[in-house]
C-alpha cells in the first residue's frame, strides 16, 4: 500500500508558475509517490513545456503522456490512468497545492481499512496566496454518511482523492459528462457498493476565484445539472422524491446573480 502513483492532467490555459507550485508540493511530501503522470491535454504554450521538461529532467518520476487534441478533464484522465503502475492513485490538479503530509495521511486510512476505495479530505479554498483562505468544504467522514450525502451534492473533493484503480475502472472510468465528470463517477461508484471515506481535515489548498461561481451557473449548467439528476434516478441511486426536490433547488441556485451564488456557497455551504 505503500506504492502510489500521482494522475495530473495539464492543458494550454494552465499557468506555469502555478503547475511549479502543484509539482513541489508533490515531491516535497513526507511520502513521496512512485511516479507522477502528467497528461498533455492537447497543445500546452511553451512556458508549460519548459516546466514539464524541466521537472521530468530531474525527476525520474516523473513521466509525461500526451493527448493530440484538447480533449476535456475527463477523457485526458482515462487516458493517464493505464499509464499509472499503481493500484493506489492520487490525484492532483496543476494549480492546486498538497499539505506536506496528504499522502502519508491517506495511505494510514488504507493500510487500517483495506476495504476502502476512495479516501478524500476537506480543502481549503483560497484566493491568490495559500494564506488567504476564503473558505473550506468539509464532506462527511463515514461511507453510510457518504453515501448520504452524495444524493445532495458531489460527497468528495475530486481534486484531493486517492482511489484503487481497480475499483475506478471497475465502475466504467471517467465517463463524458462536462463539469461532472467525477461526481457521475462516484455515483456509478456508490451504486456499486465501493466504500468512500473523508479525512476531517484540508490536506490541500484549493485555487479559487470569482470566475469559478460564474462558470457554475448560467440556463446551460442549470440543465446539465438537471439532466445529471435525472441520471442519478434512471441508476437507482436517488428516489423521485429525491429528484422532485433537487432539480427545481439545483436549478434556482444556477440562475441567480453569481454574487448571490458565491454568498451561498462560501457563507452557507461550506
């Protein structure tokens, strides 16, 4: 259980100081993984090449693959995960910042619970600089209480997991589903009985910004969101009157002022 591999995708809009950022909290762990897979998702600008170049000179684990075109978090995701050696893989986004001990916490939870297949953790959300926290989203801990709450709202931080690659791909992989593409995963996950768990507390720092509550909302989001609902119906995982109540509260929060939607989600969500 001690062997893991890092699954990182990486595309052109990503800034380079910021996938510096991510990289070095990765090899400056007190467990460091076995290897570290970065996908190309489609064409990245020279400075992000530089950066990849640079750290997969100096660090043997480093290993990059590349998609051809511009394919989507999902679909760069599957195509990094058969190149992860590991049946543990955590993964990373390249402009977020892991805690020091993440791994060392994570890999504890599954060497005292074997039985578990994904092991998540709080976040910290921040703007600008790691020491301007703005806010944490806390999930619950237990897998009765995962399950729960994942009929609500997404019962893990995708961008903190670390998941048995087996058990991922047993559920069918990241599936197409633009926004949602790891909560359509967990859920096929739940639905197949696979055992979630939080750690109660931030093991990394999340990059946020206002843009991010613009882009979760809008009519467009509002209907993917009520068509991924009705998904979660058509599998069993919530009930009609699960799906009766979330689509119109869903929908509503998409469609008011993205100021509204960022006061809600820091202030009453979090």
């Amino acid at each position: 259980m001690r062997c893991f591999s890092v699954l990182m995708s990486i595309y052109y809009k990503d800034l380079s100081q910021f996938l510096v950022d991510s990289l070095d909290s990765i090899l400056n762990q007190t467990v460091r993984p076995d290897e570290i897979v970065c996908v190309c998702d489609g064409k990245l600008t020279d400075e992000l090449y530089a950066v990849l170049h640079r750290y997969e000179s100096a660090n043997e684990i480093i290993k990059v693959v590349s998609l051809s075109e511009n394919s989507g978090l999902g679909k760069a995701l599957n195509y990094g995960l058969p190149f992860c050696s590991n049946e543990l893989v955590a993964r990373m986004d390249a402009d977020d910042i892991s805690k020091p001990d993440r791994f060392e916490k994570q890999l504890a939870v599954f060497e005292q619970h074997p039985e578990y297949d994904v092991v998540g953790s709080w976040i910290d959300e921040f703007e600008g600089t790691p020491d301007n926290i703005v806010s944490v989203r806390k999930l619950p801990e237990s897998p009765e209480q995962i399950y729960a709450y994942g009929k609500k709202r997404c019962p893990v931080n995708h961008p903190v997991v670390m998941f048995k690659k087996t058990a991922v791909l047993s559920a069918g992989g990241y599936q197409p589903f633009p926004l949602f593409e790891d909560y359509y995963l967990w859920v096929r996950m739940l639905v197949l009985g696979k055992k979630f768990y939080n750690i109660q507390e931030s093991l990394l720092y999340f990059r946020t910004s206002p843009d991010m509550f613009r882009r979760r909302g809008g009519w467009k989001y509002a209907k993917d969101e009520s068509r991924f609902e009705w998904i979660m119906y058509s599998l069993g995982y919530i009930s009609l009157a699960d799906l009766l109540v979330n689509v119109p509260v869903r929908f509503i929060a998409r469609i008011i002022p993205n100021s509204l939607r960022s006061f809600l989600y820091r202030k009453m969500l979090r």
